[in-house]
C-alpha cells in the first residue's frame, strides 16, 4: 500500500493538527488516543512514511526500528504501566480495521484488560 501523506497521523507529525502529546524523541511521537478504549490507550508512531509493521521492518532504517520500539517500552514504563501491566496491539489492513494508514502501536493500561481480543 503506498503512504497517503495527508494521513490524520501525518499532519499531527507535520504539526498541522494538535495531539495530546505523552512523549517525543528523535524517532517516535506518542499522544492519547483521541476516542479511548481504556483509561490509558495511547498511541505510538514512528517519524516516518510507513503504514504497516510490514513496511516498516522491511523499509524503515535500523536506528528508526530500534528507536520506535525503545519509545513504546519508554512510554510503558514512564506511565508506570510495567505493574500492574499493559497491553500493546498493532493493527493492519482491512480484517484488523486499520483505520489510520500510519503504523501505530496502541497502549492500553489502567483496567483489566480481559481476554486478548477485545471483540
Ligand atoms: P486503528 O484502527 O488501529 O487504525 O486506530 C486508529 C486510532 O486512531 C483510533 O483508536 C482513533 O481513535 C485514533 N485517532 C484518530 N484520529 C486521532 C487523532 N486526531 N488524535 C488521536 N487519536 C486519533
């Protein structure tokens, strides 16, 4: 699938539409989930032109791979989520209701979560 720059989550990296932002380093923003699912649902996305966690792996440099996944734990830990646990959760195309066409990791905490898939 090729990367449709006016995505939402482009223009949020691009500044052009304001998040509720939780943390920004060099290759990674992570803001709150604008409709949550659970106290804590915040989303991570790499800086960069990727839709999927296939394109990404396969795509994206190493220190950009590296970098996006240090964020996510980063986040986990800074929201002091490691106790008493989270639940990350990455969706892709169309059987998983993709609905941003940005790789984004999901974070969801502060509940039981309950069983794996939600619906
Ligand atoms: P997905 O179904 O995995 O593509 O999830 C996309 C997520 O993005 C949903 O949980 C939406 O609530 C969330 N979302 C959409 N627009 C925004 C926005 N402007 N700011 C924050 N979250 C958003």
């Amino acid at each position: 699938m090729t990367y449709d720059s006016e995505n939402i989550f482009a223009k949020i990296l691009r500044g052009e539409i304001p998040c509720n932002k939780v943390y920004e380093d060099d290759f990674a923003l992570a803001f709150h989930d604008i409709n949550p699912q659970a106290p804590v649902h915040i989303l991570v996305i790499p800086k960069g032109d990727y839709v999927s966690m296939a394109d990404f792996t396969a795509s994206a440099p190493a220190d950009l791979i590296v970098g996006f996944f240090r964020a996510v734990g980063h986040v986990a830990r800074e929201q002091e989520l490691e106790q008493p646990g989270y639940r990350i959760l990455g969706n892709a195309g169309d059987d998983a209701h993709q609905e941003v066409p940005h790789l984004h990791i999901h974070i969801f905490g502060g509940k039981k979560l309950g069983p794996m898939l939600m619906r």
